[in-house]
C-alpha cells in the first residue's frame, strides 16, 4: 500500500468517463478482473512487452488508468472496500510469505544493509535540499516548510509525515501541490523499481556484485510439495486469516499507547509470526506461495487504484522536482550498490522502505523474492524510527538556506 496521498477526483481530465463503478463490490470486481486478464495474456503470449515489464508493473499501470479514465469513482463505497481488503489481505499475505524464512539469513545480511539503508534516506535529505535549492523560485513561499514534511514521508512514511506536519504547522492548502507530488512521484518510483525485476542479474554483473538469490544462504532445500487441493487452500485461507487477525488487533493497541501506527504494528507483527510459524510444521503448507501470489498482484492494483496519470497537468514544477529528488536518489543508490557489492533488489527495497514505508517495501521485496520480506519490514523501522527527525532537520537547512 502506497504511504503518500493519493490524487483526487479533480485530477480527472473532462473527457474521464464519470461514476462508471461507484459501488465498492464492482470495483473489487474489476480490479481481480484486471490482475486475471494481465496474468492470463503473459501465460498466452510471448511478447516483449511482459520481457520488460512483469504483469506486476503492468497491472499497477492498468489501475492507474482505470481511475485516469474514471472507470471508477472513489466514493465512500469505493474507498471503504478498497481500504478494507488492502488492510487485510496485506497482513495475511506476509504472514505466508514469510513461511519460507529463516533466521539465519538476516544475520549474514551484516552492516552493509544498515549502510545502505541510511544511505539511502540520507540521499532523500540530499534530494530535497538540492533540489529546493535550484527550483524555490517556482515553488511559493511555504515550499521550506512543506518540502521537510514530504522530506520526513519520504524517508520514514505517513506516521513522520503527519508528525512533522502538526510539528510545523503547515496548513492542508499549503501541503495540497507537495502531496500531489509525493502521490504520483512515489507512484512512478514504484513502477520503475519493479520493472528492474528482470533486469536484476544484468544490473548485478555491470555493478560488480553478486545476485543475493546466488548465495548459498538462499539456496535451502525446498520441503517437498504437497498436492494442492480444496483442503490446502482452506488451510491457507484460515490460517492466514487468523494471522491478520490477531496482528491487526494487536497493532491497534500498540498504536493506541503512542507506539507508531496500527498499520506499522500489523506488518510487524504479521512477518513476525510468519517468521516463528516457519520453524513449525506450518512452513510445509501447501499452497502458501500461490495464494499469498493472488493477494500481492490484487495490491498492486489497489495501490495504484487511486493515482491518476493527470496529475502532472496540475503541479508541474512540484512533480518535476519530485523526479529531480528521484532521480538524485537513484544514482546515488546505484552507487552505494555498487560501493558496498551489495544486490541492486536490497537497493530497491531500501529505497522503498524509506519513501513508501513497510506496506510498499514488503511489496516490492516479494516481487524480487520472497525471502527478502523481512528484510524490508527491518530496513522500514529504521527509516521510521528516523524519519520525523530527518523531516525537521530538512525543513529547519531549507529556511536557513531561503
């Protein structure tokens, strides 16, 4: 799930076709209808198109479009079914996707994830310096301030975001261009990190460095497969039904003690009872892996249900400094990559981890592999933990550089 605001219903071009789907339970059809047809077209052709770009990336394309064209209106149906299945079917698929891991994998990941983590949120800071630097003229008077709240969003998620916000009193109006930013910029950042899924190996070798999915750490003997039938996939269904369940519960009075966010918490502890579920019988479920398939690529969709591709007519100087601060970032990924021989997908995750939190980082690790999800849910709490104040000190650089 996307940490930043998404795109209002003003963002629709005139010629959008208006409250085609406006019920929650039609938009939910289609959505499955849209991740079904991409799945079975890849199975059905072989064409450079699916080389490129995976069904994945493809999918969150064709939801964009989807509300770009306004085939569905978020109204509170809409947004209510979309919110609901999302909080959801994320904790259930984590908790199965995390059967499959092992402790001992993250202890030989070692300091260079740490490294690279603060890397890459330390880049954002640069981005938004930088950047602010040479585009103030065309941003208005409170762009200091809003750009060290998108600053703290960026590199922890919504919780710093909202923290940093109410901290420095930055009004609705004054966020609405820098929101706008963060909406479609994140959205695009996304795509383009999952479209390097194909690519890893080929990126991998022009750095220098080793595929993670070469090492032997992640080569452990696949417990052998049981059929899957109508039982297995009850199996799953509970089960997983019964993680999210009691992770959201638990996160929700976590949060209520000022602990960070419910969501925070659920993705937390959805991973970890998936971790400690691994070292049990539960780790041989059959069907874990497909079903928790269906739940990502329904996600996908869902994240990019509610970003139109017009938003850049809106704010242009706002969106074009949110890829500037991309693209800073990315180079400077790429290099601490290829400084610290480390996988370009911990690169990615990394970098979501910071600008799209947990929820986006867990996605993005499951599309390189699965067993790097914890990983992710690591590398989003220290960019939480450091967000708000990373936040501030950019706002605090920005108003004494202005």
């Amino acid at each position: 799930m996307p940490q930043q605001g998404p795109a209002t219903d003003a963002t629709q071009p005139h010629w959008a076709v208006n409250r085609m789907i406006d019920d929650g339970f039609v938009f939910l059809t289609a959505i499955v209808i849209l991740c079904a047809s991409l799945l079975a077209m890849e199975r059905a052709f072989t064409v450079r198109l699916f080389t490129w770009f995976p069904p994945i990336v493809l999918i969150m394309f064709g939801a964009m479009l989807g509300y770009t064209f306004g085939i569905w209106e978020f109204t509170e149906s809409v947004r209510a079914t979309r919110e609901s299945t999302r909080d959801l079917m994320i904790p259930m698929m984590l908790f199965l996707m995390s059967l499959k891991f092992s402790f001992t994998e993250l202890e030989k990941l070692g300091v260079r994830t740490i490294l690279l983590c603060l890397v890459s949120a330390a880049t954002i800071v640069a981005g938004f310096v930088i950047t602010h630097l040479l585009m103030r003229s065309f941003l208005g008077e409170e762009s200091s301030q809003t750009f060290g709240v998108m600053a703290a969003g960026w590199t922890g998620g919504t919780q710093n975001f909202v923290a940093v916000k109410e901290a420095l009193q930055v009004t609705d109006s004054a966020m609405s261009y820098t929101l706008l930013m963060g909406a479609l910029c994140y959205s695009v950042w996304l795509v383009v990190v999952m479209a390097m899924k194909p690519h890893r190996r080929a990126i991998n070798q022009k750095l220098g460095v080793e595929t993670a999915a070469d090492k032997t750490i992640y080569r452990a003997p696949e417990p052998e497969r049981e059929r899957i039938d109508a039982s297995a996939l009850m199996s799953c269904l509970g089960i997983s039904l019964l993680a999210a369940s009691v992770s959201t519960s638990l996160g929700s009075k976590l949060a209520s003690l000022g602990l960070s966010s419910a969501m925070l918490w659920t993705v937390i502890l959805s991973t970890a009872l998936g971790t400690l579920a691994a070292h049990t019988p539960l780790r041989k479920l059959p069907a874990a892996e497909e079903f928790s398939g269906v739940m990502l690529y329904i996600i996908v969709a869902l994240i990019g249900a509610e970003v139109s591709l017009t938003a850049i007519l809106d704010a242009p100087f706002y969106i074009l400094s949110g890829f500037f601060i991309l693209g800073l970032h990315g180079v400077a990924m790429i290099a601490a990559a290829k400084i610290l021989k480390i996988d370009i997908a911990l690169a990615a995750i990394a970098s979501v981890a910071n600008i799209g939190s947990a929820p986006s980082a867990t996605v993005v690790a499951a599309t390189f592999e699965q067993r790097l999800i914890p990983t992710a849910i690591l590398m989003s709490l220290l960019g939480s933990l450091l967000g708000s104040f990373l936040g501030l000190l950019t706002a605090q650089v920005l108003l004494r550089l202005s």
